[in-house]
C-alpha cells in the first residue's frame, strides 16, 4: 500500500485539462517498443493508486490518494472508463484513463516521465 508523506502537502493553484475527441480518428503508427496494456477489471484500488501516485507526485495530486476506497473502486472499475498503462521496453511509462461520456470521449492523459 502507497503511503502519503504529509509534510510534502502543499495547497497551491492547479490546472486541469481534458482532451475531447467528437469522433474517432486514424491512430498513428506505434513508436517501437511501446505498446498500452488494458488493465483488466475488476482493478484494485491498489494497483490504480502505484500508477496515480507514480505519476502525480510531482504535481501534488492528492485526490484519489486520499478519495475512500470503495468510492475509488466504484470510479476506476465503471463501465464507461478504461485505464490502460504506457510501457516503453516492457517497463511501465506512464497511464491514460478514458472516461466515455453519451457521444463525447474525454481523456485524462497523464504521463510518467522516468528519464524520456
């Protein structure tokens, strides 16, 4: 289990940002060795926050780090939202949620930059 070191909280002003696709598009040719892995569900709050936390700590993202657990399970595990990892090398590089909303796509892209 991930533990929150509280003396690195800090309030400060945040931008979030959501991508929206209206329709699919041609994807672009893969870069080598990298592929996404679909993260089968049920997925444990467990597994979701070692991604969540991997990438956000440097932004200090704290909210579903602290967010109840069954509420966590309850978002990451609907059936409108697919949370696939990012590997380069077989190494995991980063995550990217889908949350399908009626006709529209929003994607909450988050990346891990571990030395790219």
């Amino acid at each position: 289990m991930i533990s929150i070191d509280v003396s690195k909280i800090k309030f400060q002003p945040v931008t979030v940002t959501f991508l929206e696709m209206h329709e699919p598009k041609e994807l672009p040719a893969p870069l080598a060795n990298t592929h996404f892995q679909l993260l089968p569900k049920p997925i444990s709050v467990n597994e979701y926050r070692k991604y969540y936390y991997a990438v956000g700590e440097k932004y200090s993202w704290l909210d579903r780090m602290v967010m109840p657990d069954e509420e966590l399970f309850d978002k990451i595990n609907a059936a409108n939202v697919d949370i696939y990892i990012f590997h380069i090398n077989n190494d995991a590089a980063g995550y990217i949620e889908f949350i399908k909303e009626k006709s529209l796509w929003k994607y909450f892209i988050s990346e891990l930059c571990r030395n790219l």
